[in-house]
C-alpha cells in the first residue's frame, strides 16, 4: 500500500497543467483522420500541396486547411523554392510519434510489426522509413 508521501512525490513529477494542455492539443490535431492521412504521405516524401492533393484525391483548398493545423500545432513544417511552397514532418519526433502510433495500431490490430534484426520469418507489413527530408532535418 502506498503512504501519503509516496502519493506526494507522484504528484509533484506529474505533467503540469499548461503541458497537459499542450499535449491534449497535439492529440486533438491528430485525431482527424484527413490529417493523418497527410502525415503519412509526408512521412514518406516532401511534397507541395498539389501534390498531396493529387496523392489523397483530396482538393487543394482542403488540404491546404488541414496543413494550416497541422503547422500550427507545430507537426509539419514548409519550405519555400521558388513559387512553390513543400511540406514535411516539423522533425524527427514528429516522425518517431507517427511511426509509434502505427506500430501500436498495427499491434493491436494483431499484426506483428518488424524490430531491427528480425528474421522476418512472421507474417509482417513492410518497415516503414521516414522520408529523407523529414530525418535529416532533425532539431
């Protein structure tokens, strides 16, 4: 059983109220399945808005929006060449929490996910890379 003071000292190492809201916030962001949709292209590649639209059959007008939040929650970032503006991952713990919540989803829904070294002898989906542009530009 735990005494007062153990209870005391758990209390003091938790999350304070403004990073709790922080958090819920980043979560909120990314319960929205068109978001998530983005997030997985551009774990994969860097790309303008039109082409993410082209690649999710979605409007421009609609995925500019969605990026407009996702930038704003600080998941995805922009950079400018010329008249075009590209999109990627904001950096590698962008990356990382993306590749953790599909290797959870992917667990629960009963599919093994592959760890470094496996034989791959088990029934698994491919490893999934971050795109090049979102791993090296790690802050």
């Amino acid at each position: 059983m735990s005494t007062w003071s153990d209870t005391q000292d758990l209390a003091s190492e938790l999350f304070d109220r403004d990073l709790v809201t922080e958090l819920a916030d980043t979560f909120k962001v990314l319960g929205d399945p068109t978001r998530v949709r983005i997030l997985d292209v551009l774990s994969r590649q860097e790309l303008c808005v039109g082409d993410i639209a082209t690649v999710l059959g979605l409007g421009e007008s609609a995925v500019s929006h969605q990026l407009r939040l996702l930038r704003n929650a600080r998941l995805v970032r922009q950079r400018r060449a010329g008249q075009q503006i590209f999109y990627a991952l904001d950096d590698h713990h962008v990356t990382r929490l993306f590749a953790q919540a599909h290797e959870h989803v992917q667990e629960r829904r009963g599919r093994t996910v592959p760890q470094p070294g496996a034989t791959g002898a088990e029934k698994s989906d491919p490893p999934r890379e971050p795109a090049p542009a979102a791993a090296e530009q790690e802050r």
